[in-house]
C-alpha cells in the first residue's frame, strides 16, 4: 500500500515537474481535507469527487454505468486519485473505462479492481494547462449482484492536486454513491 502511494506521489510530481517546466504558474494553497481550503493567491479549493449515474434504481444482473466525476471549482488540476470501496456481495466491478476521460490515456499510473476486497483504484495525470471545470475521469461498468441498497465510497486515499507546480491537494468534498438494485 506504502508502495503504491509512493509511487504514485513520485508520478505526479514527474507530471507536475513537466508541466512546470512548460508553463510556469504558481498559486500556492494550504489546508485540510473536508474543509474549504484558502489559498495565499487569496482564493478558496474546494474540489469534489462524486460517483454519479443516470439511474438510482439499477437492474439486478444488468451491467450498468456509473460515472466518477470531478469538479475543480476554477483550480486547474493535473492529477487525480480516486479509491472506490465497494460490497462485493452486492455488485461487481466489470471494467474501467477511460474513453470520456479528461486524463491523458497514457498516463493512466493505475487502474485496478479487486472484488474479492472490494475496491477500485485509479490514478491518472495530465500535462498542461491541465484541467479545469466539471468533467469524467472514468466510468465504472459494474453489475448489481443481489436486490436492496449498495453503495460505493471513496476511500480517505483519493487526491486532487492542483497544476501550481507543487501538488497542492485542493480535495475538499466526496460524494458517494448509493444505489438501489431491483
């Protein structure tokens, strides 16, 4: 686990080097997770990431798609990680899919399921001017596996950073998603 965050600090700040170097910017923030986060350019971060579809009533042994979306509220972002926790006794995670992403496809680090434990993991950049706004980072194709309520939840793991040339977490707000399989 260790060896993954490490891994992934050390690409992003790759990533944020190179962008960088291209387009110097700087705007430097500090603060906590769940908060507004105030920056020194004077400026409140306040990125989300919510797990959103179309459909809150999803069909039992249908595979359908959920979304995993950021919103930067006007910071310019790089690099995303989102860690999706799940019941693998109520739905399945079938595939990762990066066509509608905002991320560069080649510098996805990881994108990985795991429904023996439950988890989704994806880590991805991009070189600049980064992005800002509203957009997809991936969509889950997942199917419901029993009737009732399922959820998934991001993990405390999940990142934002900023395209400041310091990899300023601007994380504030996670929405989950919960879904109802019939």
């Amino acid at each position: 686990m260790k060896i993954k965050k490490a891994f992934f600090a050390f690409a992003c700040l790759l990533v944020i080097i190179a962008s960088f170097l291209v387009l110097p910017k700087l705007a430097i923030a500090s603060g906590y997770f769940g908060e507004y986060l105030f920056g020194t350019d004077g400026n409140y971060h306040a990125a989300s990431l919510r797990i959103e579809s179309d459909k809150k009533i999803l069909k039992r042994f249908k595979r359908q798609t959920v979304s995993i979306s950021v919103d930067t509220q006007n910071d310019t972002i790089n690099a995303v990680q989102a860690v999706i926790n799940f019941d693998p006794r109520k739905v399945r995670v079938d595939e990762i899919n990066i066509e509608k992403t905002f991320c560069n496809h080649g510098l996805f680090l990881e994108k990985s399921i795991d429904n023996n434990l439950g988890e989704v993991r994806v880590a991805c950049g991009l070189f600049n001017p980064g992005f800002s706004g509203d957009g997809v980072v991936v969509e889950l194709e997942l199917t419901p596996l029993r009737r009732g309520d399922f959820s998934l939840n991001f993990s405390p793991e999940c990142m934002v950073l900023a395209n400041d040339g310091l990899g300023t977490e601007v994380l504030s707000f996670v929405y989950n998603g919960v879904f109802r399989a019939n």
